[in-house]
C-alpha cells in the first residue's frame, strides 16, 4: 500500500517542475507523465519519483557559451 507522502497535489508537482498547472494537467492526460487519483475526493496525485524521473529524462545539459 503507497503511503500517502509519496504523493503530491497538482499545485506542488506543477511547482516542482516549473510549469503551469494547466500544462501539467495537459501531460498528465495525454500521459506524458504519470498521474494517479485519490480515491476519496479524486483529486489529481502525482508520485515524487515520478516527478524525479521526469525531470531527469527531460533534462539536457547546457553547453557553456564561448
């Protein structure tokens, strides 16, 4: 059974990754990232590691200017 911590609200992962919460509701339909929803008020949930996840396969390095 996840624990609920593991998990957080639309407004914190959409802060996590810096983003609009209308662009991460838009990927979280379209599946681009994972979302789950809370069974009792069907809130939309997002798990941390998932948001690590995402961030670390969108990231790119950036090439310092010469």
């Amino acid at each position: 059974m996840p624990k609920l911590s593991e998990y957080v609200k639309t407004a914190e992962a959409a802060e996590i990754l810096g983003v609009a919460q209308n662009t991460l509701r838009k990927w979280a339909e379209r599946g681009v990232i994972p979302m789950h929803r809370n069974p009792a008020n069907g809130y939309r949930l997002f798990k941390r590691r998932d948001l690590d996840d995402f961030l670390k396969k969108t990231a790119k390095p950036v090439k310092p200017k010469a």
